[in-house]
C-alpha cells in the first residue's frame, strides 16, 4: 500500500483512493490549475480574435500551441504555479504569470498584457470550477450511477415473475413481485437524472463586479455582453449569467447539488432496503475465499457493502446540503466564504463514488433465496383477504371486509384450508366460490410490465 493511502487525513484520498481516483482530474489543486490555466487560454484565443486595436489576432498554429498549455498540462506545471504562488500569494496571479510565461515562449509578447484582460480572479474561478463539474459530471459520476442502474434494471427483468410477500409498516401486506419492487428504484433515479441533466452549468464572467467595467472603459465601441456570452457558451460549454456581483450566484449549482442529494437519498433507501432482504434471507451473498464476516463469529456474512454505500451517501449528502446553503449567500458584491468552501465541491462526489462502488459490489454478491420467499408466501395466507373481501364486494355481499377481518386480523392460524372453509359457509354462487378458491398468496401479484427498453 503506498504511503500516501495510510498517511492522508481524509478517507477518500487513503482508503477509498482507488475508488475517487478518476476524480482527481477534476478536483485536485492540479486539476483547479489545468481549468484555470484552461480558462485563461482559451480567453485569450477568443479575444485576440475580436480585432481589438493593439490585439493582433493569434495564428491557427499559434492557438494550437497556447491550448497545448492545458491539454499537455502536467503535474510539473502545477508545482511551477505553486512556486510562483508563494511570491504572489495569489493563486489566480500565479496562473496569470504562467500562462504569459508560456505565451512568451511562442514569442508573443504583444499579447501578455492581454492575459487576464480586465479579468477579476472569480471570473476564471467561477468557470473553470463550473466546467471542472460538468466534465466530472458527465465522464465519471453519470456513468458510474448508470452501471448501478443498468444493474438494478437486469435484475428487475430477471426477478419480474418471482412473487413475494409484501410488507407495509413491517407488517404482511398484498403480495408483489420481486422485479417489480426492484423496478421502483430504477424508474425513481432515472427521473432524477433527468432532472438533474436540466440544471444549467453556470458561470459567472462580466469583470470585477459583473459589469465589464474595465472592459469597456477601454474598448467602448465592443459589445462586451455579447462577447461574454458567446465565450462562456461556445469556448468553454456553459450558461453564462446575465447579472451578477462579483461572484456567481450559485443558484443553479445549489441546483445541482440538490438534485445529487435527492439520488442519493434514492440510493440510501435501495441500500437499506436491500440490507433488509438480506437479513430476511431472501438472498445469499456470494463468498470470497479468506474474507471473514465478523472477528468472532465465523459463519457471518455481513451487507457491509450496502452499510459502507449507506454511510457515504449520508456523508455526501451532509456535505450538499452546507454547499447548497452557503454558495449563494454572500455578502454585498462578495466575501471570500464561498471561496474556501467551493474548494470542498469534490468532497461530495467523491463520497457518492465510494458508495456507487459499494452499492455495485454488493448487488454482484447476491443470489436469490427463493425458497425463502416462497416459504413467507406460504405462511401468510391471510394476504388473501383483500382479494376475496374485493370480489365479494363485486358480486353485493354484505359487509364483506369485516366479515374477512373477523377472520384474518390477529389470526396466525390463516392456512390454506381454514380459508377454503371459510370460503365455503359465504352465500355467493360455486362459481364465485371456485374464483376465490384459486387466489394464492402466489399468485395475487397484481401487474407489473416491464417498460420496453
């Protein structure tokens, strides 16, 4: 194990490493540098192609090489910004000075005081924090969710004719079937992705207190909204804000967070659910050879997967909701609490991957106990009673929901023998009579049709 895992403070770079290490790329102080430095880059492309007087426009060639900065970014060019960091004390500046550094070796000088042009820090923070979720967004966290999705989803095609004895309030309820109760939770989280998919990435970009003060004192005859708006949209592929402060709003990023903080909840409840069919014995959990359940008991096979995946989330979703309460209160045109918090934004995420893993392990673990399900069917003849009571109810018999409680309510000794007896003193046609007979605990599943992929 290298030393870094059994030395880093936090659990999500140590323990879990292996798991949140996709997400470096988008939440690392390395990776808060490539976006910015990406920013910065490709603002300069984009302004030295508006024809400004002293702004000759960059060569094709020349653009290539300057995006070369970020897309051959390396952890070099990170420690380089640092070092220049500790004389700045301003990490923003720092970026600003490397990227002219980098400019002068293209040899063009004439552009170095366009680096940054009338830029405050937030205007490459409040993009490159947004774009570095978005891309984490779409390469790693989707995809992630969807493999449990796409798992839940075989299940659920696989279960869909297993019928099995429902609970409410914990209690013996009309039965249902397997797949379908594994279906609920698929259809629930593809809704909240594609709520979530609806939440624009915001940005804020307009100059140092949102009005693109110093960009039109110096260039009054350019439209400066208009150029905002097409660079945050084309150049970086997010929604710019129209009126802000000095600093984004947050809003939609709440958003965002919320909508993460419900498909984790969603989550949560799969988690604990499945944890309760496992207790029931409804399933086995595959074994591993030298893994040990419990440092006393050997025959235990515990759903840590499903109570690590639950813990997560818990701790994920604490981290959203302080996230999503905070950003978007700040002080008059700005204070820095945003700042030190949105530092934090790769926390939640990496906790919801830690769990997604765990969820997905722990659903390759189970196998179907059958049996077990059969056999809670078969001791629980009483889940009959709403079905003959609504029948009754077709044909005008009178009272015939407290005539099936006086039977059934409190009553352990409901068998499959004990109702047919009591289906045979009913005053209702045989006909009617051998309707009722064939209702089974087994077969009083109601519909569920899977929907077609």
């Amino acid at each position: 194990m290298p030393r870094k895992a059994l030395t880093s403070v936090s659990p999500v770079d140590g323990r879990y490493a292996r798991h949140t290490e996709p997400l470096i790329d988008f939440f690392s102080e390395y990776a808060l540098f490539k976006y910015r430095v990406r920013v910065e880059v490709e603002y300069l492309i984009a302004l030295s192609g508006l024809g400004l007087q002293g702004v000759a426009p960059l060569k094709e060639e020349e653009a290539y090489k300057l995006r070369g900065v970020y897309m051959d970014f390396t952890l070099q060019d990170a420690e380089a910004i640092k070092t220049i960091e500790r004389t700045t004390n301003h990490d923003v500046k720092a970026v600003e000075y490397f990227v002219k550094e980098r400019l002068q070796k293209l040899g063009r000088n004439d552009l170095l005081e366009f680096v940054h042009f009338g830029l405050t820090s937030q205007d490459v923070n409040n993009t490159a924090v947004p774009l570095s979720i978005k891309e984490a967004q779409e390469e790693v966290m989707l995809p992630k969710l969807r493999v449990v999705i796409e798992a839940l989803k075989s299940f659920s095609d696989e279960w869909k004719d297993i019928p099995m004895l429902a609970r409410t309030h914990g209690q013996p309820a009309s039965p249902t079937r397997l797949g379908k109760e594994i279906y609920v939770f698929v259809e629930r989280l593809e809704q909240q992705v594609a709520q979530l998919e609806q939440v624009p990435f915001a940005a804020k970009f307009g100059g140092a207190t949102g009005n693109f003060n110093a960009h039109n004192v110096a260039y009054p005859n350019t439209d400066w909204v208009a150029f905002g708006n097409k660079f945050v949209s084309e150049s970086l592929g997010l929604s710019r804000s129209q009126t802000t402060t000095q600093i984004e709003h947050y809003d939609h990023m709440a958003g965002m967070l919320d909508a993460w903080k419900r498909i984790n909840t969603i989550l949560i409840d799969l988690s604990r659910d499945i944890w309760t069919y496992i207790s029931m014995d409804y399933f086995k959990q595959k074994i591993k050879e030298g893994e040990v359940g419990s440092s006393a008991m050997p025959h235990k096979v515990n759903p840590i997967d499903f109570e690590n995946a639950e813990g997560n989330l818990g701790f994920a979703n604490a981290m959203s909701e302080h996230l999503a309460s905070k950003l978007p209160v700040s002080r008059l045109q700005r204070d820095l609490t945003d700042s030190t918090v949105l530092r934090n934004i790769g926390m939640p995420f990496s906790h919801t991957i830690i769990a997604l893993a765990s969820i997905q392990k722990g659903l390759g673990k189970l196998i179907l106990n059958e049996a077990k399900l059969k056999a809670d069917l078969d001791d629980h003849w009483e889940v009959c009673a709403e079905a003959i009571q609504t029948v009754l109810r077709r044909e005008g018999y009178e009272k015939p929901y407290e005539a099936l409680k006086a039977l059934t309510r409190g009553n352990a000794e409901v068998t499959p023998a004990s109702l047919a007896a009591f289906i045979d003193t009913l005053n209702v046609t045989d006909a009617v009579k051998a309707e009722l007979k064939e209702i089974t605990p087994h077969n009083y599943t109601g519909i569920f049709t899977l929907p077609e992929a």
